[in-house]
C-alpha cells in the first residue's frame, strides 16, 4: 500500500457504491474493484494525482490498454469496445473561473455491467454535478445511466458555451455597426478562432457518440439506447449551431471591412479633392511669391486683391468641375 494510501482510501480515487436509487455509499477503491456485477459502483479518478494514476495501473484490474488509454495526456474523442465493456474518450467546455471556453477538458469513462470508471485531469463541472446528486440521492441509479447523465450534462454545457458565443457575435455585430473602428475587426476573427476551435473537438465527438449509440451487448437497455441517440442528435443540432456562428461572423466581418473601405475611401476622396483645389492654388502663390525682378504688379496695390480673386475663381472652377463628373 501507497503512502498515499491510508483505511482502505488512494488520493485521488473516489469509489461509491450505487443503491439503484439515486443515492450511494463511499467504499473504498478495492471494495469498489472486488464488487459483482450485482453491486454497481462508480469510480472516478483524477489522474493529476500520482497516487491516483498509480493505483490506475496497479490495483483497478482493468486491463493496461484500457488505463493507458484513459491516463493519456492527449486523447481524441472516440469510442472503443473491448470484451463485455466499452471505453469512451468526451470533452466538455472549459466553465472554470478564468478559462477559455475552447479550452475543452477531456473525460474519460469506461463502463462495464456494474461498474463505472471516470478519469479526468481538471475539475469538470458535469462529474462534479453528477457527484453533488448522488450525495443528495438524486443521481443515476446504475452505471449506464451515469454515462449518459454525463453526456446529457456535457451537450448542455456545449449548448451554454454555443449561446455565448452567439452572445459576443451579437454584441461585436452592434459594436461594429455603431463604430466601426479598425479594432472591431478581432472580435469576429477572435470568434472564428474560438468556434474553430471547439468544432474541431466536437466533430469527433459526434463520432464516437455514434459509435456508443451502436453498443448494444450488455451495456444498455432499450430505453437507454434512445436516450443516446437523442444525446447524439443534440450534440449533431450544436454543431450545427457552431457552423451558424461561424458563417455569421465571417459575412459579418466581411460586411464590416467592406463598410470600413468604404468609409476609408470617403475620406481620401475629400483628401483628395483637397489636394486638388490647393494643387493650383499653390502653384500660384509659389510663382507669386517668387523674389526675383520683373514680378508683375509688385508696383501696382490693388495686385493682391487681383490675385486673391483669381484663386477664389479657379477654386470655384475646380469644384464646379468636381460636381459636374459627380465626384462630389
């Protein structure tokens, strides 16, 4: 026994025995182990711990493809059948405080008649949930109904973490529309990234949900099998969301540089008309201004006014020319 191992107890591990009513009782992990299949059990792991990763391996009396699989520091979402069990890879959104919402956290979950083994790294909200409603008797009441409770929990907070980013679209959209200002444009590219990012977890997920929902030996029973698919088809319904939200946000920041363009070229267009009044205006007073002898109407008072005249005049041509050919 462990150090870390004291009555019966691993750091780490926590093992309950399942009353078929929504409630349990703590037992210790190799109670948990040598239970029959007539007293269904839940044991989740947090494999951060090394005690609880050790115990994985030495005393869980799974087999060692099942625990290196479930203590993988990377893992895809995917589904694999070995014996009268199956071993299931997920991911949830990251709703810890301070974390990115596409900062999914992977659970792994292995079910077999009577029992069931979670396996995570970080806090997940939906074990945590599921452990706070069996401490209240209003948990699953079997192991098969854990799994699926899980990935009712998970799809739900999926579909949380899809309506806030349909919120920030929302939001970057009314922003843009009201100022459209350069830096409004990484909202929607931030967006992509974000939505990019949790699609590309999630499509596999669909995927192994799938491949779960075609489990049928002594793992689930009929009205279980329906409750998965319809678990399949929400997951299925989120990432349609997702490819919703990915195309509003690239027309709407298409939308956006296009209005920014355009308001860019309003601008140099009166920069440009500017120019053009004062192009010839300064080429006057430039010759004007010239020190040199033989300049007309240096002797003459009245030259100044002359020459101020003439400017309104060709900068009033020029305008009327502008307005003519509809460039103003």
């Amino acid at each position: 026994m462990s150090e870390a191992e004291s009555h019966g107890s691993v750091s780490g591990v926590i093992a309950v025995s399942l009353d078929g009513k929504g409630g349990a009782s703590p037992i210790s992990p190799s109670a948990a182990v040598a239970a029959s299949a007539d007293t269904p059990v839940w044991i989740n792991i947090d494999f951060s711990d090394p005690h609880a990763a050790e115990w994985a391996w030495n005393e869980s009396g799974l087999d060692d493809s099942i625990v290196g699989a479930m203590l993988d520091t990377e893992s895809r979402p995917r589904t694999l059948q070995q014996g009268n069990g199956v071993l299931t890879m997920l991911r949830g959104v990251n709703l810890n405080p301070g974390a990115r919402l596409e900062d999914m956290i992977s659970v792994r979950t292995w079910l077999e008649p009577g029992r069931v083994v979670t396996a995570s790294r970080r806090c997940l909200r939906s074990l945590t949930e599921i452990r706070q409603n069996i401490e209240q008797g209003k948990g699953p009441p079997t192991p098969s109904q854990l799994l699926i409770d899980l990935i009712d929990r998970l799809n739900h907070y999926i579909g949380e973490g899809i309506e806030q980013i349909e919120e920030h679209i929302d939001r970057a959209e009314d922003e843009a529309a009201h100022d459209s200002s350069l830096n409004r444009s990484s909202s929607f590219n931030q967006l992509r990234r974000q939505t990019a990012q949790i699609r590309r977890y999630l499509s596999p997920q669909r995927e192994a949900l799938e491949r779960l929902a075609r489990v049928t030996e002594s793992v689930f029973d009929g009205e279980e099998m329906i409750e998965l698919r319809e678990q399949l088809n929400r997951l299925t319904l989120g990432l349609e969301d997702l490819d919703l939200v990915r195309e509003r946000a690239l027309v709407a920041q298409e939308e956006f540089l296009s209005l920014l363009a355009h308001e860019q070229n309003s601008r140099m267009l009166v920069l440009s008309i500017v120019a053009a009044i004062f192009l010839p205006l300064s080429f006057l007073t430039g010759l004007m201004g010239m020190n040199v002898a033989g300049l007309p109407g240096t002797v003459n008072a009245g030259s100044f006014w002359i020459i101020v005249l003439l400017m309104v005049l060709i900068a009033v041509g020029i305008l009327a020319i502008f307005r003519n050919r509809k460039w103003l």
